[in-house]
C-alpha cells in the first residue's frame, strides 16, 4: 500500500469503477424496523426516526427524492453518475411487491448507476434477492446490500438490543454471496460494551467472508433513545476520542487490504444528539486519524492473517 494511502478509500473506489466521481442520493421509503415493532423496542441508540437524517420525507416519491437531491449534488460536484441509496429502517421489511415497485422505480433514472440498499441480517429472504436480481438484470444496475451488525460480539448484540446475534448475520452474509452482490458492512468500533480485543475479533471475522466493504460508525447518542437516558443517568461512557482512533486503527490493521473502507466516523445534525464526535466535525476528526496513523505507521491489513482468509478464498467464496 501507497505510503500517503492508508486504507481502500470508498469514493476513489468509485471513481476507477465508474471512470468518475460518483455519488449517493438517501432515498427514505414508508417503512419500519421489525426490532421496534415486535415489543423489543429496537435497538437502543436508534432514535424514531432511523438514521436517514439528509433523507428526504418518505411521503415523496422515489423519483422527486432521487431528482432533487441529484440537482443539488450536480450543482455543487458536477456529478454525472449516482448511487440510489435506500437508507432508512430495514428496506427488506416492505411488502415484495412494494419492495420492487420502489427499486424499479429508481433504477429507472438513467444517471443512477447502482442501487444500495441497507437492511438487517435477519431480514435477508431469498425472495427479496431474487427480485433484486431481476431488476439487475433489468435494467443492468449494480446492487450492494449493506447490512448492520455493529459488533461481532454477541453479548453486546444483546445488550443494545439488536434483535440479532452473530449467526443470523452470519447465514446473511453466505446467502447474498451466493446472488453476486456486494456485501456492505456496517460497524460501531466504540460500543461501550465492547474492548479493543472484540474491535480486533469482528475486523478478522468481516476478512473470512464475502464482503467487499466496510462502514465505520462513530457512536453517537441520539436524543430520544435508550442509549440517551444510559448516558445522561450515568450508565454507560464513551471511550474518548483518542482511544477511538486506536480502535479503528487495530481495526484497519486487521482487516483485509482489498476490503473498501466507507466511512470512519458519523454525522448527525448537532439538535439531533446529545453527544457526537466529541464535540468536533467529522473531517476534523478524520484529519487527525489519518495523522494519527501516519505517525505510527499504521495502514489496512498490517496485520492481517492471510492464514485464515485462504481456506475461503480458494473454496471462491470471494471474487477476486
């Protein structure tokens, strides 16, 4: 890896995919998570309304979202290429038939190149992939499903109730593998159930599987939730910044070096939260990690074990 290039940057993935930069237009569906509805109450750090904050209102049509949101992304990048991003709740949770209408709909934009759609493990069923798979085809838009897990531990999955443990994410994972699509993962380095040696553990476990990229989360606590009353009554701390930037690190360091790395910290509106990136901006933050590992050196898959990814990269598991 380039010495000034510490981990696979997502939007210059992008660019030598597509020949430019591209970008992603939040598309918010009329849907909800079955974690809130089933009497469990949903995860504890998701507020009401999910975590599509620079989403559009779900009552508008997926055309005016993806056309709004592309003029203002046009004027300001002068971007000619988009990904349609269903981003909010648990988008497989839909009924199939409103499901594919909605996916339809947006691949029919001719500038949307690719459609990512974000759900839970536990919402993978073949029926909805293979309706993906359809509209593929179709109309010969790239799909990537981004999945949350937020931590490898199984305990803590409990503990900020997820609804889920490892091995529903797990059987996910292996499932979509199986249709081609590229498989998103999204994690919470700093849960504060969780140590360095779990951070390290979910890193070497995301590097056996098919999985092509990663999104980072910087927790932050929404006002509203669960987590908010933990924080405020003094339950639960937050690790402070510069620990962040040492999990996320080791993180990198174990992770494989093919693996396309999204996002390193969150963003939510400052109204919204109660605590987000230790009172500073995300590039802010984002400026002194990659300082933080330059001065040590620090790069994705330092420390890799190349041991345990070889058994599933010659069974072909991942297309390389």
């Amino acid at each position: 890896m380039a010495e000034d290039v510490r981990y696979k940057i997502y939007s210059q993935y992008l660019k030598n995919k597509y020949g430019e930069k591209v970008y992603k237009l939040p598309v918010n569906l009329p849907v909800t998570c079955p974690n809130k509805i089933n009497g469990m109450g949903g995860c504890t750090f998701c507020s009401e309304e999910g975590t599509g904050f620079e989403a559009m209102p779900s009552q508008k049509s997926v055309t005016e979202q993806l056309m709004v949101t592309k003029e203002k992304i046009e004027k300001k990048y002068k971007a000619h290429k988009f990904i349609a991003y269903f981003q909010n709740y648990t988008n497989t949770y839909l009924p199939l038939s409103q499901f594919e209408n909605y996916l339809s709909e947006a691949a029919e934009v001719e500038e949307v190149v690719e459609i990512s759609v974000s759900t839970r493990p536990d919402c993978i069923h073949e029926k909805y992939l293979d309706s993906l798979k359809k509209i593929q085809e179709i109309y010969k838009k790239e799909i990537t499903i981004e999945l949350g897990l937020q931590t490898a531990n199984y305990h803590t999955l409990m503990k900020i109730n997820r609804g889920h443990r490892l091995a529903e994410f797990l059987g996910a994972v292996l499932m979509i593998q199986r249709y081609g699509f590229e498989i998103c993962v999204h994690v919470i380095p700093n849960l504060p159930y969780d140590t360095l040696e779990d951070v390290i553990e979910t890193a070497r476990i995301l590097s056996i599987l098919p999985i092509s990229q990663v999104k980072l989360h910087s927790l932050y606590i929404a006002k509203g939730t669960k987590l908010e009353q933990d924080y405020l009554e003094g339950r639960i701390q937050i690790c402070t910044r510069e620990e962040y930037y040492e999990r996320i690190a080791w993180f990198l360091m174990n992770l494989r070096e093919d693996m396309v790395i999204e996002r390193l910290f969150s963003r939510i509106p400052e109204e919204d939260s109660v605590f987000s990136n230790w009172g500073m901006s995300w590039w802010k933050c984002q400026e002194e990690f990659l300082t933080y590992m330059q001065e040590h050196d620090y790069y994705q898959g330092k420390l890799s074990n190349q041991f345990f990814a070889e058994p599933i990269i010659k069974a072909g598991f991942l297309n390389q």
